[in-house]
C-alpha cells in the first residue's frame, strides 16, 4: 500500500468513526466511467470526464479515487471544503472544479480550492475575482453561455457574448479558456452545443465544457474539453 492510499484509508475510517456519513449508499461506476472514457478519448482530441460527486458522501469520493478518478466537479464551496479540502491537501493531483454558481462572498475560499471554474457568468463575479491576482494563477475560467435564454438560468446570453469576453479580458484581466452550457432539457442539445461550439471560434476560443449524464454522447460529436457526468456514474443523489 502506497502512502496516498494509507492517507485515504486513514482519513475514510476517521470519518465512519465520527459517524459523518453513512456507508450504506456508496456506488461508483468504474464500469461506466471507463466505457465512457475510452469513446471520449476516441473522438475527442483532449476530452476529459469530469466526475460530478455533489450531495455524496465522502466514501464515495475515495472509492472513486482508488479506481484512478482524479478530477471531481462540485457544485457548493461549502461542500466541497468538507469533503476535498483534506484530500486535496494529501493528494496534488487530484482536480477539482467548480460547476455551480459562485457567490461574491464565497470567492476567495473557492480560489484556495477549486483549479478550474465553469460558471462566469456576470460581472460582478468577474470583478470579486479579479480583486485576488495572487489566487489566480494556474487557474482556468469557463464563461456560462445561457444558449437557450431560460429565465431559471445563469449565463450570457449568445449575443453578449463578445462584449462579455471583452470585458473580462481587456477591462479587468480575467483569463477565459473556454465557454460553457447546459442546453434547455426540452430541446435538441446537438443545436446549443454547435452554437456554442460556433461561439468559441468567433472568439478565438478553444475549449468546450458541455455534456452532462443525459446528452454526454452528443456532446461528444464537438470535441469537448470537459464532460460533466454525476447520475450516471454516482447513481441517485441522496
């Protein structure tokens, strides 16, 4: 047994013992993951899974991790800070990005966490991260693109696009690596993911964070950079 796996055995029974969770429910499909990884590598130049884990437990996490998962997406700092902040701090490659919406107040315990943010989607959280240039580097931004134009979702809308990246590079130095969206439940997600994927050419962007559980083999068809997959292979959320 390497000395990671030790650090992840001994923090897994400190939590059973202090009865944080439970370990009734604990499932991850390597299966799944690997079949799924295998046609992403297939036909995406640089595809990666990212493992959606938010609302479970801690278990489930470390299993994951000791089938070789190491890049895991969260939804709530809060959250996250309980169940990654000690593995990160034992474990350097393991990488953790944020793919719900950050609140102003919440900024700068996010960038002592998250590597990799997919929800910009206003100026005022662009502006809250700017304030901390010594907490960005290495870190990497995906602007929210609202596709679909739903009121019950955060982004910029297409048309603002342009203006938006503008913004954030020329006004307040916020570098942007790709663009993001979650295509309305209803619709086609072949026509949100090409529109964006035609947004990121017009501004000289190169990576895709798109797909999800329900539309990941479409997404696919676009050369994403990140798939984000949580029900297919954590199960249910508890």
């Amino acid at each position: 047994m390497n000395k990671i796996q030790k650090k992840h055995n001994d923090l897994l029974y400190f939590f059973k013992v202090c009865c944080f969770f439970t370990t009734t429910n604990i499932m991850f499909d390597i299966g799944k993951f690997t079949k799924i990884k295998e046609i992403l590598e297939k036909n995406s130049k640089k595809g990666k899974i990212v493992a959606i884990s938010k609302n479970h437990p801690f278990e489930t996490v470390l299993e994951a991790i000791n089938h070789g998962v190491y890049i895991f997406g969260e939804n709530r700092v809060q959250e996250a800070m309980a169940k990654f902040a000690n593995i990160k701090a034992n474990n350097s490659n393991i990488e953790l990005h944020l793919t719900g919406p950050l609140q102003s107040n919440k900024v700068k315990d996010a960038l002592s966490l998250f590597d990799v943010f997919h929800t910009i989607d206003r100026e005022k959280i662009a502006k809250e991260l700017s304030k901390y240039q010594n907490l960005l580097k290495d870190k990497r931004f995906f602007v929210q693109i609202n596709t679909g134009k739903e009121k019950t979702k955060n982004g910029i809308f297409p048309e603002d696009t342009k203006d938006f990246l503008f913004f954030l590079k020329n006004e307040i130095d916020l570098p942007i690596q790709g663009l993001m969206c979650i295509p309305p439940i209803k619709d086609d997600p072949k026509y949100h993911f090409n529109l964006l994927q035609t947004l990121a050419k017009e501004n000289n962007i190169t990576d895709l964070s798109i797909g999800m559980s329900g539309d990941y083999k479409e997404a696919i068809l676009f050369n994403p950079t990140y798939i984000r997959l949580g029900t297919i292979l954590f199960g249910e959320r508890s």
